[in-house]
C-alpha cells in the first residue's frame, strides 16, 4: 500500500505541476481494473474543480485489438479546459490531437433514478459541440499497449479546447463527416462520427452509466467528451490544428 500511495503522489504532483515522472510499474497500468483503481486514488488527491468527464477508448477496431470489454472514462479537471484558439504546450511525450462532440449537461442528471437511455438522455443535455483533445502522458512513455496505459495517467488528457457551443436539439450525431488538419504543413485526417463506439451519443450514455454506477456526483453542471472521431492523429508539426464536424462546426488550437 506504501508503494501504491507513494506512486499516485507522484504522478498527481506531476499532473498538478506539468511535469512528467518515469513510467509507472506494469502492475498498475496493464490490467485497466488495476489501472482504474489507481486512476481513481489518484483522482482523489487532485484538489483541482472537475468540469466533467472524458470517454477513452471508444474505437471498437482498438477495443477488439486490446482485447478489452469496453471504454472507460476519467474526469477532466478545470486546468485542462481551454477555450477556441487557444494555445497548447506539447513534449515529446505528447500522443497526438483528436476530434470528438462534446455535450454540456444539466446536473439534475446526478439526482436521476435508473438507467439513461436513448429516449431518456436528451432531458440532461443543453448544448453540443465540437472539441479537441490533446493526449499524452505524464510518464516518460511512448504508445498505446493497453488502455490500462492511458487510464493510470488520468485518462491520458493534456487539454481540451471546445468550438462554439448550440443549443442541444436532439441533433443527429450519426455519419458525420470529420477532419482534422494542419494547413500549413498539408496534414488532414478524415473521420466519421461513427467511429465513436457506434457514435457519440452512444458513447456519452456509456460515460453518464458509469458515472451512476460509481456514485459520482458533482453540484454543478459538467461536461462529457465522446471520444475521437480521427483516432490519436499525430502532432506532425507545431502550428495550427483546426476540427471541423460536419453539421457541428469547427474548433482549433495553436499547437506550440
């Protein structure tokens, strides 16, 4: 328990502090039921608001390939939450850039009784939009072998930034097109929504589910973001990345 306890001090003083630390042992991070428990000690000692949670781990083809179950999620904390435009500070250790839809929901949601659904969803959602995730760990690590990689360094999220937000009408988040790109050194990765674990709203009913089954509560109104719809694009070259999502709109950041 010594070891355990010393490890998540570490790794939440470099998250806290923007620093990265040697890889964790493999007893956290191969299986992700050791490396959700770590996550949420680690969790635990952020003294940092949430602003809502990220779903990882959303493309079925990794899922299969990993040999897992299913995504999992991890919180996002205010640090990380970036308006349009704004710029990011990468290291080599930095994974990628991806695209997703995000949603801002009610949080009556955490006083709800029984399971979301499709047809019940909709009442917590007031606003959606597109977003990009920079991903990359706080360990001195490269690549993706299992998911209990990226869930023991809290979900393996460096910052989000979110396009301009609409109000929520039921919009059809299924085979939209996406692309996200660098112009000026002619990088573009085209995507679908249905990439997202069948598709973003799926996604999010998965994330809201696991909040109900861990108790999570927050007093306030909070964010999901769905999973990438590019998978983890790489950062080939500092500048910037601009996320269109057809129907949704578009949404950048300064890569620096």
């Amino acid at each position: 328990m010594r070891s355990i306890d010393k490890l998540s001090n570490k790794i939440v003083n470099a998250f806290v502090k923007n620093k990265t630390i040697a890889p964790l042992p493999l007893k956290f991070t191969k299986k992700i039921s050791n490396a959700q428990k770590f996550r949420k000690l680690c969790e635990s000692k952020v003294n940092i608001p949430i602003i809502g949670f990220k779903a990882a781990g959303t493309g079925i083809p990794l899922i299969k390939k990993l040999k897992e179950k299913e995504p999992f999620y991890a919180s996002v904390y205010k640090k990380n939450f970036l308006k349009n435009n704004k710029k990011v500070k990468i290291n080599k250790w930095t994974l990628g850039i991806e695209l997703e839809v995000c949603y801002l929901l009610k949080k009556t949601f955490f006083l709800s009784k029984g399971k979301i659904t499709f047809k019940n969803v909709s009442k917590y959602i007031t606003h959606i939009a597109p977003c990009i995730e920079v991903v990359g760990y706080r360990q001195r690590k490269k690549g993706v072998k299992s998911f209990g990689d990226l869930c023991s360094d809290f979900g393996a999220n460096i910052k989000f930034l979110i396009g301009k937000k609409k109000k929520y009408r039921k919009n059809n988040v299924k085979n939209l097109k996406t692309n996200i790109s660098n112009n000026k050194i002619n990088q573009s990765v085209n995507g679908n929504t249905n990439n997202v674990y069948i598709n973003p709203l799926n996604s999010l009913i998965f994330v809201l589910n696991k909040l109900k089954k861990d108790k999570i509560y927050l007093n306030k109104n909070f964010y999901v973001f769905t999973g990438s719809t590019v998978g983890i694009v790489p950062i080939l070259k500092k500048g910037i990345y601009t996320g269109k999502i057809n129907n949704l709109g578009t949404v950048k950041t300064i890569i620096i």
